[in-house]
C-alpha cells in the first residue's frame, strides 16, 4: 500500500474574477522508506499538492488518502488529530522561536502529543544528535548558521516520530553546501526510519539526493523518475 496517494486531485482558486487551476486531475501514489522529490518550476501548484497531502487543503474533487485514511471523509478534529500523530513539517523559513535554544525548540511540541518533560527532552536530544547538532543543542536561532537551523527544524519533525514528513522548499534560504546537507539529512531519515518523506522544490540541485523524482508542470505530473536507480512507476 501507497503511503500517501493524489487520486485526480483538482484544486482552482478564485480571486475576484480570475480564477487559477492549480491541480488538473493530478494522481501519485508515494512509498514509504524513500525521499520523493516533487520538482517543478514556481507557480505549477506544488505547495498546493503538500497542502492537499497533508492535509492543510481540501481538494474541489479527487481524493488524498494517507496511510489508507481518506482524507477528506475525516472531521476537522479528526484531521487535526491525524496530523499531530502522523505528520511533521519542514518549511523554507524554519518558523523557530527566537528565545529558544535548540533542545526547546525540538521539545517544546512533543508535550502537545503528552509526553514527559523528561521524555520530551530525551527525544529532543536523540533527535539533535540525529541531525549532527549533538554540540549545538544549547544555541538559539541567531547563534545557528541557515543550514543548522533547518537541521533543528527538521529534528523537531523527526522527534515527533512521524510516519509521513513534509518539506516544502526546505533548501532555498540555503548556500549550496547547506542546502546539500538538509537534503541528504532528510534522505536519510527515510532510509532509517521507513518513512514517507514528500519534499517539494523548484532547486534542480536536489535531483540528484532524491530516490525518486515527480516533475510537475501546470499542475500535472509530466515525469515519473529515479536519478539513482530503475525506473519510478507512478501506478504501483
Ligand atoms: N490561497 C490562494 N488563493 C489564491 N491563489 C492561490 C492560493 N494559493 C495558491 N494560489 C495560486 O496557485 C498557484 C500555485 O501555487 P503554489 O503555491 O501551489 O505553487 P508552487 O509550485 O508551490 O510555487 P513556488 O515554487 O513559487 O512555491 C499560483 O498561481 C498561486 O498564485
Ligand atoms: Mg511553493
């Protein structure tokens, strides 16, 4: 079973009379244990896509299903159940709290899911220690270079434990050398832990860090590809 599948996903906004068609009939079907990258240039829907996945949007038609739940047949309350137990985030702008040092930052929402403050610090170290920040724990924000501070990010998703784990645009506030870093870091994390990481972005340099690449273009899937390997299959 797909860990998360797009089944004619559409989406279109409206904006005083204009209206923009995002999604047009988009379908994947996306694997645990594997770094899937959705590629394609600004504007073609691709934080739109995330959004429906993850679920943030709801589609005009078509179904998003994750981890064999339809979405879209879960209550508000259910979906924000399901995304706080399942899900974790990574976005282009690290969204951390500027008085926090490194280990809060990664503790701090692990008490939302109940657990101990001593677990959560626990966990929040094990997780700074995954991400190479096992010396940076105690650093705030503007004592972490852009790259260290996507890392703490990407630790605050991962001590969550999530089977599904989003990023959209995680390296574009990056140097390349960092940005590198970030990429095989959540690479990794889909090899170590089996979990379904869906990363969207209009950087060509992440391809080549990727298991498997989805081009997208207008709102559709024009490719299906793995740099690295065989060739993808966007129907298993
Ligand atoms: N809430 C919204 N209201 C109106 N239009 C929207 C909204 N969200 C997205 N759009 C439009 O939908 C289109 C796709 O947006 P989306 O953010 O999914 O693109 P993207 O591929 O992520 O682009 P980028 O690479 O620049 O982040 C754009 O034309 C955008 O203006
Ligand atoms: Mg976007």
């Amino acid at each position: 079973m797909a860990a998360l599948v797009a089944d004619t996903l559409e989406k279109s906004f409206t904006t005083g009379t204009v209206r923009t068609d995002v999604l047009r009939g988009l379908s994947i079907r996306v694997d645990s244990g594997e770094l899937t990258l959705v590629a394609g240039p600004s504007g073609c829907g691709k934080s739109t896509l995330l959004a429906i996945l993850s679920g943030l949007l709801r589609p005009d038609a078509g179904r998003a299903i994750a981890l064999g739940q339809d979405l879209g047949r879960l209550r508000a309350r259910e979906l924000e159940a399901f995304r706080l137990r399942h899900t974790g985030f990574v976005f282009q702008g690290f969204n951390l709290f500027p008085a926090l040092d490194a280990v809060e930052q990664v503790a701090l929402p692990l008490g939302y899911l109940g657990l101990s403050d001593a677990e959560a610090r626990r966990r929040a170290i094990a997780a700074l220690e995954e991400v190479g920040l096992g010396s940076r724990m105690r650093l705030r924000p503007r004592e972490l270079s852009g790259g260290e501070k996507q890392r703490v990010a990407i630790a605050r998703a991962l001590a969550k434990e999530p089977q599904l784990l989003f990023a959209d645009e995680p390296t574009s506030a990056l140097d390349a050398g960092n940005g590198q870093i970030v990429i095989d870091t959540l690479h990794r994390i889909a090899h170590t832990h089996q979990a379904t990481v869906l990363c969207v972005s209009h950087d060509p340099r992440l391809i080549a860090h990727a298991d498997r690449v989805l081009a997208m273009e207008d709102g559709a899937i024009l490719s299906d590809s793995r740099p690295n390997g065989a060739e993808g299959d966007s129907t298993a």
